[in-house]
C-alpha cells in the first residue's frame, strides 16, 4: 500500500473530523445501518450460545458436561474458587502476561521501526525465517528450552519465564508492529528530524502515538497468548507457590479424567475476566487516543 | 510513501552521520533478536538435530540416543498416519484460519464501524471474550456445546430439527468451528486498526458519486487494507497451525484420527510414546508447513513487502 | 550489517550448543527432592509426603526433605518427570511413578536398583508377589517399592437388574453369562444401557486396559509370552475379544459407537451414566468411588447401595475363574542421587505400615501389603474395597515395555474399528498382528492359533 498510494490518500490518513450528518440521516443509510445491527445482534448471539454451558455449569451444583438448567442455582462454585491460593495464581499469570506484553512492546517497537523505516533489504529475512517459527506448538521445543533452562540456571525463575514466553512472541510481534508501522506516512518523521529529533524520539513522540490501535493490539495479542499458555510455566517454574491461573485449572481435574465441572466452569469465568477488562480498558484508552491523535493531526 | 520520502530525506545527510546512524539503525534490534536467537532459534536448532536422532524420553535411547540420518524422515513419509495429518492440518488452517476467521473479522471489523459506542463494544466484548477464554476452556466449552445432549441439540430439538452427534458425525467441521470461534477477534481487531487508516472523506466522496457500498468496499477499503490481510492470513495461520488443545480437548484427535492434525500427531509422538526424535522431525515439518503458507501469501503480495 | 549478522548467529550457536550438550549442575547431599503428581482431588500423595516430611527430618538430621508437587494430568507429569530426569541437576531423589514404566526407566538409567536394600528391609516381606513383580524390570533387578494397585471387575446396577429380574447377587461364570445378562437387560428395561465395554482410542488406555485385555487375558492367550519373551500376535484370544466386542456392538447391548468414542466417555460413566442410572453392567475399575465419596467430583452418597460388584469371568470359566489387570504406582529411587541411603530412608518411611495404610485411604489405593489388607481400618468406609483386594490373588499387570504405549494404541484402533463396523473380528486381529510386527519387530512377535 506504500507504493501505491495516491497523493490523495497520503493526504488523507488524516482523518478531517469532518463529521457527515447529512448523509448519516439518508433513509437508505438508516436501513443499512438497521442491518448491520441486526446481523451484528446475530453473530454477537452465535458466539454467546457456547459460552451457554459455562454459566449454567458454574452456577450448577451437580454440573456434568451435559448442558442442563440447574434445579437450584447457586453461586457456591464461586466462593470455592474464590481460594487465596486461586488469587495468588492469577496475581502469577497477571505477572507473567503483564511482564512479557510490556516487555515484547519494549523490545518489539525499536526493532520493528529500523525494519520498517531502513533494513528492509536486511531485516526482512531474518525476520520473516523468524516468523515461520512461531507456527510451531510450544510443545516442540520444550526439550532443548528445559535444557538450556537447567545450563543457565534460571528454573523456577519467574522473571526468566517472563524473558522466555516474550521470546517466542517477539517475532510475530515484531512483524505486526512493523507493518503498523508502515501505515504511518514518514513525512511527518522527515519534519521532525529536521528539527533535530533523534530516530528515538520520532518513534516515542510521533510513530508509536499514530499506531496506537496496532500497539494495542499487539498489546492485548501477547498478554492474551501467555495468559493461556500451560507448558511453559508448567515446565520451567517448579515451585506451585509460582504456578500461573493456566496450571491451577488443573486442580478441578480427577485422577482419571473427571472433572469438577461446576468449578471448573466458575474458574475458567473468573480466569477470562482479567483479560475481557483489559481489552474494554483499551478500547476506553484507544477512544481518547482516536480522539488525541485528531487533535494532534488536525 | 517510504519509497518516495526516503531519498530526498537521506540526500540531505552528510557522510559523516550516516556511518552514525548505520549503528543507531542496527542498536535497536540487537536486544530483541538476542532474546530471540537465545530462547527460541537456538531450541529450534536443537530440535533439527533431534530430528535425526531416535532421543526418547524414557527407554535405552533417553540416556544413549544415536544419529540415524534420515530415518525419522523415510518412517514419517511411509506413514500413512502422517500423510493424513498433513492433509487434515492444511484443511483445518484453510477452513478456521484463512477463510472463517480471516473472512469472518473482516465481516465484523466493516460491521462495526461507525456504529455506536455501545454495540461496538458489547459485541467486542463477546468476541474477544470467545479469544481470551484459556484453549483447554474453549475445547470444553465447544465439546459442551456440540455433544449429544449439548446446546446446540437442545436448541435445535426445541425448533423442530433432529441434533446429530456432530463430534462424531461431522468432526473437522466441529473443530474448525470452534476454532473460528476463537480466533475471528483477532482478525476484527487487526481490521479494525487497518480501517480506522482508510480515510472517511474518500468514502464519502465516493458515495457521493453514486458508488455502491459494495463498490466502495472493492476498490476503496479493501486495496487500501492489503497489507493488513497480509499480515493478518500470516498471523492467524501460523497460531492455526500450532492449535493444539483445543482439537485434544474436543476430539483427542479423534474418532479414528479424522481429527489427527500434525501437532496432535506430534504430541501423541513425542509425549505419549516418548519418541522425542520422532516428535522433533514432525515438528520440523510443521515449521516447512507453515513456511509454504508464508511464501504463498509474500508471493500473493509481492510487491507490498 | 554483515557485523551484525555474525553477532546473531555466534548468539545462535552458543545457544544451540549450550541446550544441547549434557549436564554441569549437581545437587547436594543435603536435600531429598521427591517428585510426585499431584492432580485435582487426587491428592494423596501429596498428604502423604506432607504428613512425612517433619518425621523423616527429624529422623535425619541435617537432611531436608523438598516436595515436587507436579499438578498436571499423567501424560504432562511423564513429560516434566522425563525432562526433569534427562539433567542431573534437577533429577528427583525419589520419585513417584507408574509401575508401568519401570522398564524403560531403568533402560533409560534413571533408576537406583534396590535389591541389596529390600533384602535387608524386613517390611518387603508383607509386599504380595504380584506387586513385588511390578517393580522388577527386564534385567530381573527391582526399581521400586510399589505404593497400592488398582484392580478391574464388573460394576452392575441392583435397581436395574430387579427390573429385569435378574439376582442381586449376580455371579457371572463366563461371557455368555454376561451377555445373556445384558441381552435380559436390553429387553427389560428399556433406555439404559446394558453393558459399558471399552473400546476405540477415544477413551485412551481405559480401552485396552479396562476393555480389550480384561477380555484377552480370560482367554487361553496373553499379550505377551513371559517365557519366551515376545508379543503374542494373532491368537485366537485377541479374534475371540474382538468377537465379544463386536456382539456387543452389533447387538446394541452397549453404548452407540459415538459415545464410546468420546474423548470423555469413561468421564460420563462415572460422572453420569452411572449415578444416574442409565447404565446396568460396567467393566472398570476399583477406583470409581473416589468421585462419588463426600466431596469427590460428583458426590453419589447412595452409591454403595445401588451397585453391586463381581470379578470379571474368564471366557468358559476355565480357572482361576475370574480376571483382574492391575496398574499402580511405586516410588522410585533415582540412579544419581547424591545420598542413595537417605533417599532409601525416605522410601522405607513412605511405604512403612502406618503410612501405607495412609496412602491407600487417601488415595483409593488397593492394599498390596499383608499386614494392612488384614487391618481392620483399611476396610473401613469403603464397602467395596474387600472385594477388589481379594482381586489381587488373580490380577496381572500390563507388559511393561517401552513399546506397549504405542502398541496399546494398535490395540485402541483395533477395536474401534470393529464397534464401527469398519473391520470384522478376522480382519481387525491380522491388521492388529501387523501392527505389532511393525511396532515391535517381526522377531518380537509370536503367534498362537
């Protein structure tokens, strides 16, 4: 899209905040838009039918994997969950996905402007053999990692698991950045530079700002991959005491195979709210950022 | 733009900072590739030479494993357990990934524009809490829902229609779906950001002149957000490929191996029968799968990149 | 740029090398590290070594004893136990293990043989020959001290059999009685299930284990020769399982061929199928109580009231009479243990009388010791736990060769492709003696017509 962009598209990333009220109002735009809620109703519908068997079972006091009305709700299962080692858990995982998505941002924004900006010629293969990569199950490589694990003596190090889960989602993040990165017209760094800013400062000042909604969902991609992620904590942490909410889970589990359903239904309900607030404080950050960033374009 | 910008920019440099900004340009991807090249290349490395090896986990051949070439190579390509993974693993990333997920967010991401504040994000807030869901949760949640006596049955029994034990019946479909389920968020919010880039005024303007929405989309929206689909089919293919729990959960790859894609192929290898050698030479060919589907789509877009 | 490059691929190198090449690291002396699976409500292992840990302390000065709860399922336990193993540093003093995978540990030399140690221990003594047996690997030496076993036998349902007026106390002498049995059922009362037989590889090792080998080890055949050290394949033993599965398949006496290829079937029938009597006869497992006592996964305080329990019979009733496999768990002692006596000390404690005793119960384990099994506090609370006991006289353990996991699965896919109807019993063994050719060698391999 760089290459063929118009004068009038560059132009126009600047959105004018022009607002278009008189077309807005057209009938057949308000039949349109009468649609799209509608079928937006639907599918937020199909993909609400699912979770069905999650509420019901957590609030069900003999919840089998069958989907059922319970004869007598109760919110038992929560209180059972609502353990101090169940909260320490997820203080775990919090630690672990909060540090490896700041962390991948941190690393993954100065790497992915020079790749975006310059080294393409350079940068680009090693990044894209990087990104084939990121296709395999962690399950591969869990050998050699406990090995390298035990040579460096970081086991049971939260802070080197930290390092180790934004390793492997460094390269997607680095490539996702990157390509943000290259909606951003460099006209207005060119104008920065000539004022004497460094290459650092355009990407803090006025790069990283204009791709905010890009950082954010790279943001929200890492901490959600590591928020989920079993084996890696599983393997490289050894002491419980530091096991994250995605190891706790299996405590609703029986020796062969049954389950707790109730709570795990109540767990996994309160496992996923950390994540569901953290994507709808975003989506309040990036509002205000949209908001920003046409006051600062305008 | 960076092809047009970037020569005049430069031209302005002198000699004497550019040797300077040669390094400034490198520094920063130093750390990122370090932490890269130690965690994550260097296993991989190790897991190439594995793949020659018969290392197990348990067994003579933990302690003492032996180079044996090719053979994990010549067994895997004998095996027709491996040709029918192969197959299943491309049809599960092309069903979930390149068309449900890929088409689906895109759906949403031009749905939800410019509609209120509020259904955006109540409907956001349902899909991306389908993505957020841990995977060992979603493959419950889904074999809830599509079991015998599940909801969908429920459901369907309640309009009149016959459910179906689609676990069994249908399974790729079942899984596939599931999977749709779980990764159409991304794929919104990757749209999202592309089209808060297209500018309003070219569509009005277009609009306007009498071009139809469809129109508009066609040769306003979508060119304008090829580099988007680009990064997005790359994206979700590649954490396609590498689903794992949310099959094992569901099917456990299963009935028969209908639903054996390579990573569960490669777990049940390496994991169940301790052939960590076995598992490892899967595991490379998992990575050339997912290599083949990158070049399609650096080819697709060539000129882009 | 090219500076740059050599810079990754020396960061590249020293990382490929460094996880690559063997083990630096040592443990002291001074610690016991003992690893164990701790999982859901199974947590018997946990308690015990909890409730031993200031004992074993105090009884070794200067010796501190770590815990390694590792709470995972069995599959991901072997993974961290197996990687914990591949690097002195971290490998456990003692641990807890399948007695399944004795063999391959101690191919593997991950074990500490203890012969010279359990001749010297006078407790071995009240260890019954078949649990002593588990512990031995191929080399005829024993790697550990098992922990309790399980055993397998029909589970029926009381209520369902006055319906279709069969005994409460029902004594099946060969197949034919069971069939007969289901066939009454399925004509009597409508809508249950009459008999649950694993198959397919939905249910994993329930399939073989608690399915296809209950049914070849009643037959004239085995799955492997002890003597002559081979599998055993084709026999008319494994035609005459497959036989038996497919009656029950084609005759609809059993569960439809999609349930019993969920991935959560045998999930269902102790969580569901059974409590909620839908299903009259179920050949499984002694174990099935741990979910319906007070505070198991789904609590069914009238259990003990509803089901019955019988040995399995033999084909025809040829003696002994009745079938039984068992599993079990054992405790392992490391073969790179910086101190072998205190880590021996450790698992003499764990398995005295008392805390046996205190395994067994937690853990819903079937005594393997003489002087517990005649305590009268281990039958306590449990009303089935004389009858699986008094299985051990007859039961058997798995082949335990690095090779049965995949030859297992054989098994699996074997059944699941006559209850589909996809091969019949002829078909499914030659395909299955195949398999096993394959798996194991063509000169690992005997058959028995």
């Amino acid at each position: 899209m760089t290459t063929t962009s118009s004068p009038a598209t560059r132009q126009a990333v600047r959105p004018p905040a022009r607002p278009s009220r008189i077309s807005a109002t057209s009938p057949r735009r308000r039949s349109a838009a009468v649609a799209a809620y509608l079928v937006l109703a639907l599918v937020a519908l199909a993909f609400l039918l699912p979770f069905g068997w999650l509420f019901l079972a957590s609030v069900s006091d003999k919840a089998t994997l069958g989907t059922a009305i319970p004869d007598h709700p109760t919110l038992r299962n929560f209180s059972e969950v609502l353990t101090g080692d169940n909260l320490h858990a997820l203080i775990n995982s919090l630690v672990l996905s909060l540090g490896s998505a700041l962390l991948t941002l941190v690393l993954a924004a100065p790497a992915a402007y020079p790749l975006s900006r310059y080294s393409r010629r350079f940068g680009r293969p090693i990044l894209l053999g990087l990104l084939f990569a990121t296709g395999l199950p962690i399950t591969a490589i869990l050998v050699p990692v406990y090995g390298l694990f035990v040579q460096l003596d970081l086991l049971d190090s939260i802070p080197a698991t930290t390092l180790f889960l934004t390793a492997t989602g460094l390269p997607m993040a680095i490539w996702l950045m990157k390509n943000f990165m290259d909606e951003v017209p460099i006209s207005l760094e060119e104008a920065a530079w000539v004022d004497g800013a460094s290459a650092f400062r355009a990407l803090l000042r006025i790069v990283l700002p204009l791709m905010l909604p890009g950082v954010t969902v790279v943001f929200t991609f890492t901490f959600a991959l590591t928020w989920g992620n079993f084996f890696v904590p599983f393997i490289l942490l050894v002491d419980p005491a530091k096991q994250p909410a995605s190891v706790a889970i299996y405590q609703y589990f029986g020796l062969h195979g049954t389950a707790s359903y109730g709570l795990l239904a109540a767990f996994s309900i309160l496992y996923s709210m950390p994540v569901v607030v953290l994507y709808t404080l975003v989506q309040r950050v990036l509002g205000n950022a949209f908001a920003l960033s046409g006051a600062v374009k305008g | 733009m960076v092809a047009v910008g970037l020569p005049d920019a430069r031209a302005r440099r002198s000699r004497a900072t550019r040797g300077r900004r040669a390094a400034a340009r490198v520094l920063p991807i130093i750390p990122a590739f370090a932490l890269i090249a130690l965690f994550f290349l260097g296993p991989i490395l190790w897991c190439l030479y594995a793949s020659f090896t018969d290392v197990a986990l348990t067994g003579a051949t933990a302690s003492t494993p032996h180079l044996i070439g090719l053979r994990n190579y010549r067994r895997m390509f004998e095996d027709p357990a491996f040709r029918q993974s192969l197959w299943l693993t491309v049809a599960f990333v092309l069903g979930s990934a390149v068309i449900g997920q890929n088409v689906g967010g895109m759906a949403l991401a031009l749905l939800m524009k410019s509609r209120s504040r509020i259904a955006r994000a109540v409907v956001g807030a349902i899909v991306v809490g389908a993505w957020v869901m841990p995977e060992l949760v979603a493959g419950f949640v889904w074999y809830a829902f599509l079991s015998d006596d599940g909801t969908l049955n429920a459901i369907l029994h309640g309009v009149g229609l016959h459910g179906k034990s689609w676990l069994y019946a249908m399974p790729l479909l079942s899984v596939t779906l599931a999977n749709i389920w779980r990764g159409t968020a991304f794929s919104m919010l990757v749209y999202s950001a592309a089209l808060s880039n297209v500018p309003d005024d070219l569509l009005e303007a277009a609009a306007v002149d009498g071009a139809s929405a469809f129109a508009r989309l066609r040769h306003i929206t979508l060119p304008l957000m090829r580099r988007a689909v680009m990064t997005n089919l790359m994206t979700i293919t590649l954490q396609t490929l590498a689903v794992f729990t949310l099959i094992f959960v569901m099917t456990g790859g299963g009935p028969g191996t209908k639903t054996q894609t390579l990573p569960i192929y490669m777990y049940q290898s390496a994991f169940k029968f301790y052939q960590l050698g076995y598992g490892a030479a899967l595991a490379i060919v998992l990575l050339a799968v997912g290599g083949v589907f990158s070049i399609v789509y650096l080819r697709m877009m060539r000129e882009e990149v | 740029m090219r500076r740059q490059l050599a810079l990754v691929m020396t960061a590249v190198t020293v990382a490929a090398a460094v996880s690559a090449c063997g083990d630096s690291g040592s443990s002291d002396s001074k610690t016991i590290k003992v690893a164990y699976q701790k999982f859901g409500n199974f947590i018997g292992a946990d308690e015990l070594f909890k409730k031993i840990k200031p004992v074993f302390e105090q009884q070794n000065p200067g010796v501190k004893l770590k815990l390694i709860p590792v709470e995972a399922d069995e599959n991901s336990y072997y993974t961290k136990l197996g990687l914990m193993r591949r690097s002195k540093a971290t490998a456990p003093d003692v641990a807890y293990e399948d007695t399944f995978f004795v063999n391959s540990d101690a191919q593997a030399k991950f074990l500490m043989p203890l012969d010279s140690k359990l001749s010297a221990w006078s407790d071995w003594g009240q260890f019954v020959d078949a649990a002593k047996a588990a512990g031995r690997a191929g080399d005829g030496k024993t790697y550990g001290v098992p922990m309790g076993t399980d055993t397998r036998g029909l589970w029926y349902n009381k209520k369902i059999f006055a319906k279709a007026g069969l005994p409460a106390d029902w004594q099946p002498k060969s197949w034919n009685d069971v069939l007969t049995a289901a066939r009454q059922i399925k004509a009597k009362v409508p809508g249950v299930i009459p008999l649950n037989v694993y198959a397919g590889k939905g249910v994993g090792e329930a399939a073989s284990m608690q399915g296809f080998e209950m049914l070849l080890y009643g037959t004239a055949n085995k799955l492997y020769n002890d003597q002559t050290k081979k599998w055993v394949a084709p026999s008319r033993g494994i035609t005459d399982s497959m036989n038996f599965l497919n009656t029950i398949f084609s005759e609809k006496l059993g569960p439809t061929p999609q349930q019993a290829l969920d991935p959560h079937w045998s999930d269902n029938v102790q969580g569901q199928e059974l409590p909620q009597g839908k299903l009259a006869i179920d050949l499984d497992g002694s174990w099935l109580p741990q979910s319906w006592i007070p505070g198991g996964a789904s609590a069914w305080p009238e259990w003990s009231k509803t089901l019955g329990t019988t040995p399995m019979p033999t084909q025809n009733g040829q003696a002994p009479g009745k079938v039984s496999l068992s599993g079990g768990w054992l405790l392992s002692v490391g073969a790179n243990t910086k101190n072998p006596d205190a880590a021996w000390k450790l698992v003499q404690l764990a398995m005295n009388k008392e805390n046996s005793l205190f395994f067994y119960t937690k853990a819903t384990q079937v005594s393997v010791r003489g002087d517990v099994t005649s305590d009268p506090a281990y039958l306590q609370g449990n009303p089935t736990q004389k009858f699986w006991t008094d299985m051990v006289s007859v039961t058997q353990y798995r082949p335990a060769y690095a090779v049965y996991p995949q030859i297992s699965n054989q098994l699996q896919a074997a059944t699941e492709s006559v209850i589909t109807g996809q091969a019949t019993p002829d078909k499914a063994t030659s395909d299955l003696a195949g398999q096993i050719k394959q798996l194991a060698g063509p000169d690992k391999v005997e058959g028995a017509p």
